[in-house]
C-alpha cells in the first residue's frame, strides 16, 4: 500500500482508487469500502453508485479539466488528480483552480507519479494529500515541505504575493 | 575545493555604484533555500536514489545539461546585466572549476561547459554570493527574461524595460504551477523603439507602448518562436495597464500549461497551440482564465513598480558636452580608432557619453567564447569606465554602457592591448553562432570553424565596411540556438548521409520588421560556405542602391538573382 501524508503527516490510506478500466461490478463484490472513482465511472454508474454502501470521491486525470464537474464538486470530500508522470504539469493548474475558482474546500489528493521534490511545489497549488509512489520514503519526503522559506508568487496557501508582504 | 558559505545578510552585498535590482534578505533566502535543495538532490543522486530521468528535470532547472564533453552549467544574466564583482566572481569560477573559459550565449545567459557535476552545488554556492544562479535556464519551463541590451541609455526609449523584467523574473522563480510545461518557454520585454531584442519571436514578447490617452502599458504578443517551425508571435493583449502585467502573463501560461501539447515535443511550444487553436479562440481562453485573477492579489501595485524602478535610476552622470575636443582629434588622428568609433559606438541618451560595444568576436576565436582574464579586466575596464557594469548581448557581445565621450580613445587603448578592439559590430563578421558539433551533443554539425571559415575570408576592413550592416547566424541543427532564422544569411547544419552539410537561408531579420528566412536551394559541403558568403555578397553590391543594407536589397529584388548566381557553377 502506497504511502499517504496528508496535511503535513503520514497517514493510513482509507481510501481505495479505482482505475478506468474497471467495472460497476466491484461494488457488489466489496460492499462497504469507500473508492476514488475515475469520472467516466462517476458519469456512468450512478444507478449502482447511489445503491452503494461506501463513499464516493472522484479522480481526474491530467488531460481533464475540473471545471468540467464545476457543479458537482462540492459534493465530493475528496478530489484526486493524477500525475501520469511527474513531468506532466497539468494537474497544478486543475488544483489550483479547483481551490481559487470553484472554492473547493475538501481534500486535494495527488496521486501517480508522486515525488518528494515535486511536493513543495504542490502543496503551493493546493494539494493538501499526497498518495506517494510506492519506493518514496515517507520521512525523507515530509522534509520536502520546508525546501524553501518563503516564495515570490501569492498562491493557495499564501494568497498574497511576496511584494504585497515585503 | 572549499564549500563557500551564503551570505544572508543583504547589507553585506551592496554595490559600491550601480544601476543594478540589489537582493534582500527574502531574495537572499531564496536563492541559499535553492542551492540546499539542489545539493541535496545531487546527492540524492549520486547515491543512486535519483534515477537518471528523476534527476534530469532537476538539474536542467538548475542549468545542467549534460553533453557531448562534460556536464555544461548555464547561468542566468538577468536582462544581460552583470556588474565588475560579478565578472570577477565568473572569472574565478571558469579558472578554478572550468579550463579557464566562459561561453557568452545567444540569450544573454553565460555558460561553462567542463564543471564537475559534484562540483557543482559549489559553483551555485559562489554565484549566490554574488547574487546569481542558473535557475530555470534550462527545462521546460519560464526562462530567463531578456530584454534590449542598450535599455536605460538608449535615446529612443520609451520607458526602461528592466524593471519590468526583473518583476517577471520574480513572478516566474520557482512559480509552482508553471515548473512542469509542456516545453520551455521564453519572455523577452522591449521597452525601445529599435528592438534589439528579437522580442516577436519569443513564446511571449512584450513591448511598452504608450495607449491613445497617453498612458503607458504593455502590448503583449504570444507564439513568436524559432527552433523547427519558426513563427512570428501575435498578438494577445493590445494594451494592458502596468498593474496587470503578472495577471495578463499567468492567464497566457494557464492555457498554455493547461492545453500545450504533450504528446510530440517538436509539437509543444506555445506557437503551436495558437497556431492550431486559432488566435481567436486563443485569446478568448486567456480572457476566460484573466477574468478570473485580474484584480486580484497577483495585480501589481504601484509600490512594487516603483520599488523594482529604483534599482535602475540613472547613475552619477556628470554634466558633460557632446562631441569633446580630445574625442575629435584622436578620431582625427588614428584611422583605426575612428572604424571603431563609427562601427561600436552608439548614441548615448545622455549628452557627453556613448554607449561601447566591445566585439566578442576576433576572427579565431570561438564567437562569445571569454576567457577568465578577459572577464578580469572587463571587470576593471567597467569599474574604470562605466559605472562598474556592463550588459551581455544577444550577439555575444559585451557592451559598456556609460562610457564618456571624452575617454573613448583611452578605453580604446586599453582594449586594444588585451585583443578585445574589433570593430565589426553589425558587420558581417559580428557573427552570431551556437556551440555546434564541437561541443554540443544534439548537433548535425560543427558551427564554429564555418563561423571562423567565414571571418578569414573577409579579413578586409574596408570590404567589410563597404558591405556594411549584414547579420550571419548559424545553428548547428534544427533547434536553432543560433537563431539562424533570423539572419540576414542564415546557416544550418543538417546531416545527410552521415555527412555535415549546411543549407542557406536568406532574409531573416529578429529586428521591428521582423522576417524568417526563405531557404535558398540545396544544402553545400563545409568548405563551399565562404565562397557561398562571397558570391552572395557580390550579388549585393552589385544590385544595391545608395544606403541600401543587405536586407533591403533582398527585400526589394528578392531571393532569385542570389539563386542564380550560388548556383550558377555549382558542379
Ligand atoms: S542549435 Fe543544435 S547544435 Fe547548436 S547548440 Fe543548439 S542544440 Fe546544439
């Protein structure tokens, strides 16, 4: 199970992620868990969603955009967004504009190609939940939140830009 | 080696003069954060707990490449400006941890091409001392910002750019949401009315205009660039106000970063998604993403323009008179000082002094190559001549802004007796060239012996004046480093059957009117170019009309006489 630090600290992962090529099926076989489900699934299965024990959250992946699911985000306690690889810089922008324009106030997750020296850089754009790639090592990774002192740019966890503070 | 120690405290670090943006403690932090992040990460690697392609963005956003020789470390000049503690601090740097030589580029960037990469945490260390680094020279993401080398002094500015480009420079250090782009993108702001900054072939040129009412802002161009499809950029924003420069620019990259294609690098630069997206609707998804920021907390204040506008105030000029009598009689007196008077120096806003260019480019020497006793005593020659700061060109090379009129002859002097005097400015031996096959492991070809090749067959100075203003660049493949798109003569390397061969293009220009340049016909061996440079220009000076420059004479009669006339005895 792949490591989870979420608001500064390393957590145990009570959430399941589904991958896109899975079924509704799976519901009827494992009652009772909450899933992170792609949003084709989200789209497609609603009948066998509503009927379902557990809890539902929503992954999107980098090339969709969330202002897609505008109306619907605020339903969801957690949204995660996938880096297929972690050179794809997609997912700043969709968590950035999940926080700033739609004011989503639950849980940002990253998952996928997740490393320790792209987590500063993330958790600027408003992620505050990391699901690492399986050979990162937790520890090593938390010290990655204190790479820097302090930043130029205003973003989501400091709103004003450093000439606004200086 | 020592590990030098970062000074944090910004009082330790003022210059003595100097029109130059001077660090605090948050910059300062910033940049000592930055080298303490980038060693841990080398030895991370080193110890094997990086892998090669997790480190490969890291250290290209710290400017390491690694090529065909050795590692090669390229280091940020900020809008080109570098003061005398800086030159020394490079010189120091290209004796103790490179062969003695630095690499002026054609993006007012410098680099080294030997360092060790354990040595290299070191070198940011020694560089942040002096208030420099190599973040984002490298990368797919928001490079070094460039502008016109002669903002400041130039008489037919409209306002200096620097400023504005230190701003961007801010904005866009270590930005987290525009780390990871589809590719690397480049700014470039021209604040002149003579752009020298090749700012519409940029992924975002910027130029300062002055609107209707008199008011001054930004007029902001986007998909401009070189490389395998060169293009022109269009524009975005007609005029934005001074406030909204950092919104306007986020919303551009949002989109790009946001829809860029990812799937086909040579299909990843901006000038593609405008191109295939259409400008139109281009510029309706910036208006979507600016709606949503502008008059946000990113806006500018006029505190911050002010602020960033202090550091670049006029030095102590003294009130002086145009046209000295000691300039006179030596202009008089020594034929030579008086070509390169004509040839590299320029109009000077201020009356009384002149702006020098020093030529980088002695025939044999490897254009923009400097070795560490050259920066030494540009070093002094600064401090002695100008203020203690010279700029970087985009030709490479280096230009003494502030100089009196009255001690031109004296710098001359000087920059005789160490072999910096060459007077070829804008000349067609002023030839603008990237590493090429000699150093550089993308290349088709080697460009610097062509550049050389070329610089001995025109060994004439008269003949060379008498051409007068004709750029030559050359790119030792299709990345376009050299920028040979733009040349007045461009060059490009290109491999054929394993072969180096290299096709000419004519009448490119990165100047107001900028053009790209139309290939002339089949690619020539090596040893063909300068006898192809040659009948090229003949075909010039035949067909020009009084005052008329290469370009124009292309422009008006166009690209088929020259064909003829290349290709006439070609077997
Ligand atoms: S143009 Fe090609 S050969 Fe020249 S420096 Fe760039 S990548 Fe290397």
């Amino acid at each position: 199970m792949p490591t989870l630090i979420k608001d500064g600290k390393v957590e145990r992962n009570d959430w399941t992620l589904l991958k896109t090529a899975t079924g509704p099926e799976i519901l009827s076989a494992v009652p009772g868990k909450n899933f992170i489900v792609p949003l084709q699934f989200w789209r497609n299965y609603q009948a066998e969603i509503s009927e379902y024990s557990g809890e539902f959250a929503l992954w999107l992946d980098s090339h969709e955009n969330v202002n897609d699911i505008a109306e619907e985000v605020h339903s969801f306690p957690l949204i995660a967004l996938n880096f297929p690889a972690f050179a794809d810089g997609r997912s700043y922008t969709n968590a950035r504009e999940l926080r700033e324009r739609l004011g989503y106030q639950g849980e940002i997750r990253a998952i996928g190609d997740v490393l320790r020296d792209q987590l500063y850089l993330m958790s600027r754009c408003g992620f505050n939940a990391f699901e690492l790639r399986h050979d990162q090592d937790a520890d090593v990774c938390l010290a990655a939140f204190e790479d820097f002192h302090t930043n130029y740019q205003g973003t989501v966890v400091e709103p004003l830009p450093l000439f606004r503070r200086r | 080696m020592n590990t030098p120690g970062i000074v944090y405290n910004a009082s330790l670090c003022l210059y003595v003069n100097g029109t130059m943006y001077s660090y605090d403690n948050y910059d300062h932090q910033m940049l000592s954060d930055r080298v303490a992040q980038f060693r841990g990460q080398t030895e991370r690697y080193l110890d094997g707990k990086l892998s090669d392609a997790e480190f490969l963005p890291l250290r290209l956003q710290n400017g390491l490449y690694v090529q065909r020789m050795a590692p090669m470390l390229r280091i940020a000049v900020p809008y080109g400006m570098l003061s005398s503690r800086q030159l020394r601090q490079l010189a120091m740097i290209a004796r103790d941890y490179d062969k003695g030589y630095a690499h002026f580029t054609t993006r007012q960037n410098v680099q080294f091409n030997w360092p060790e990469l354990e040595e290299v945490p070191d070198i940011l260390a020694h560089l942040a001392d002096v208030e420099m680094h190599a973040i984002q020279t490298s990368g797919n993401c928001i490079r070094n910002t460039t502008t016109d080398q002669f903002a400041g002094v130039s008489p037919d500015e409209i306002e200096d750019a620097r400023p504005y480009c230190e701003i961007i420079r801010q904005w866009s250090t270590f930005h987290p949401e525009f780390a990871f782009l589809p590719r690397k993108f480049k700014i470039a702001v021209c604040g002149t009315k003579e752009d020298q900054a090749a700012t519409q072939v940029h992924d975002i040129g910027i130029y300062i205009v002055q609107n209707a009412e008199g008011e001054t802002g930004f007029r902001i161009l986007a998909g401009g660039g070189l490389g395998r499809t060169p293009v022109i950029g269009q524009e975005v924003f007609p005029f934005v106000a001074k406030v909204d420069l950092l919104t306007a620019l986020e919303a551009i990259m949002r989109v790009y970063n946001r829809e860029g294609r990812r799937d086909n690098k040579y299909k990843a630069r901006i000038k593609i998604l405008v191109r295939e997206t259409g400008l139109e609707a281009f510029r309706e998804k910036v208006m979507h993403e600016w709606e949503l920021i502008k008059d946000g907390p990113q806006t500018l204040t006029e505190e911050e323009i002010e602020r960033c506008k202090a550091f670049f105030v006029d030095p102590d000029y003294q009130t002086l008179e145009d046209n000295p009598t000691v300039l006179q009689s030596a202009l008089s007196s020594n034929a030579l000082f008086a070509s390169w008077y004509e040839q590299n120096v320029k109009a000077h806003k201020k009356s009384g002094y002149s702006i020098v260019t020093v030529s980088m480019k002695a025939t044999g020497v490897a254009p923009g190559d400097v070795t560490d006793q050259q920066l030494d005593y540009l070093a002094e020659l600064a401090e002695q001549y100008s203020f203690g700061e010279v700029r970087v060109t985009h030709h490479q090379n280096v230009v003494l802004a502030d100089v009196r009129q009255d001690q031109l002859f004296e710098l001359w002097e000087k920059l005789r007796s160490k072999a910096l005097s060459s007077h070829n400015l804008d000349l067609l031996t002023d030839i603008i060239c990237c590493p090429g096959g000699d150093f550089c492991a993308l290349a088709n070809a080697k460009s610097i012996p062509i550049a050389e090749s070329i610089q001995r067959k025109f060994a004439d100075f008269k003949e060379l004046q008498s051409i007068g203003d004709l750029r030559i660049n050359i790119s030792g493949c299709m990345n376009a480093c050299g920028h040979h798109h733009v040349g007045n003569i461009g060059i490009l390397g290109v491999d054929k059957k394993g072969e180096e061969f290299y096709q000419v293009s004519l009448g490119g220009s990165s100047r107001n009117e900028a053009s790209l340049g139309k290939i002339i016909g089949p690619a020539f061996a090596q040893d063909e170019i300068p006898l192809v440079i040659e009948k090229l220009v003949a075909v010039y000076k035949d067909k020009r009309t009084d005052g008329e420059k290469f370009i124009d004479t292309y422009n008006r009669i166009g690209i088929d006489p020259f064909k003829e006339v290349v290709y006439a005895n070609a077997d």
